[in-house]
C-alpha cells in the first residue's frame, strides 16, 4: 500500500435555513483521475469524531480522493439502526458492499448485521473478533486499535479490489 502525500482543504457551503455543508477534502498529489469516496459519521457523530480523520487520511494515502462532511441535522430514528423496510432495499443494492461490524456490537446492530447477511449474501461481510462499534476507539481519540486496523486495511483492500 502506497502512502501518498495529500492535499488537504476545508469546505463550507451554504444551504438553505441558515444550514449548511461542511467538511475537508483530501487528495493525492498528481493529476491522474481516482475514485471519490464520501466517508460519513454515524448517528451521535461529527467528522472529527476519533477515529474519522485519521480514516480519511489513511484511505486517501492508499490513493483516492475523500470527501469527510458533517450533515447539518441528524435524521436517524433511533440509536438501533435502521427500519426492516431500510434493510430490505439496502439489500437489493446492485454495486458491491462491504460491510464491516465489530462481533462485541450492541445486540440491535448485531441482529441487524445477520439479517444483511441472510436478506444480501452477494455482499462481503466482515466480523471483527473483539470489536465494540467503534473499534475500541475513543473520544478524544488516543489513537488506533488493531480493530480499527484491520477495519481500514479490509476497507483500502475492497475498495482497491473494486475500484482501481
């Protein structure tokens, strides 16, 4: 995995309400086109949340383009995931998915995570040995874990696979 030098800027745009979109942007020096990845918190997060920045950052080392945001509200109905509904559609998504849990996850997003599995087999999934939901991370972040590790070098890989 190469580890390229980025480019970083910071971006705010205006939207309607006196709401608005704001987030970084991180590039590898040069010119040649790569794919563009939009990294988005979770529910209870922000983009500088722990682990976040140093994901962007090492995602787009490995030589693609990240586009980090925090939305202007949160529009998730609860802290357990999403609908049966929502997980029937996502199921039916036609481009490659790699989804990634930690298997010490609440019992909710567990539950949610196998029903994935059972309703999309087409997709990769991964279980992380140990991992809670943020990869033993914390905020203010101290640093990576080998969760968190293995949850980023399995993303770069993937995406590596799929898209370069």
């Amino acid at each position: 995995m190469s580890h390229e030098t980025l480019t970083f800027e910071h971006f705010k745009l205006p939207l309607e309400n006196g709401l608005y979109l704001e987030g970084e942007v991180r590039v590898p020096v040069g010119t040649a086109p790569k794919p563009v990845l939009l990294i988005s918190h979770g529910f209870r997060g922000h983009k500088d949340w722990a682990f976040w920045p140093e994901v962007s950052g090492r995602i787009a080392g490995s030589g693609f383009y990240t586009v980090s945001f925090n939305f202007s509200r949160i529009a998730a109905r609860d802290a357990d995931g999403i609908s049966p509904e929502e997980a029937a559609e996502a199921a039916t998504l036609s481009s490659a998915a790699l989804l990634i849990q930690g298997d010490q996850d609440r019992d909710a997003l567990l539950l949610q995570h196998a029903g994935f599995r059972e309703q999309a087999p087409q997709h990769r999934y991964l279980s992380i040995r140990g991992a809670d939901h943020t990869f033993g991370t914390v905020d203010p972040y101290e640093g990576s874990t080998s969760a968190l590790n293995e949850a980023v070098t399995s993303t770069i890989a993937f995406l590596q696979e799929k898209l370069a």
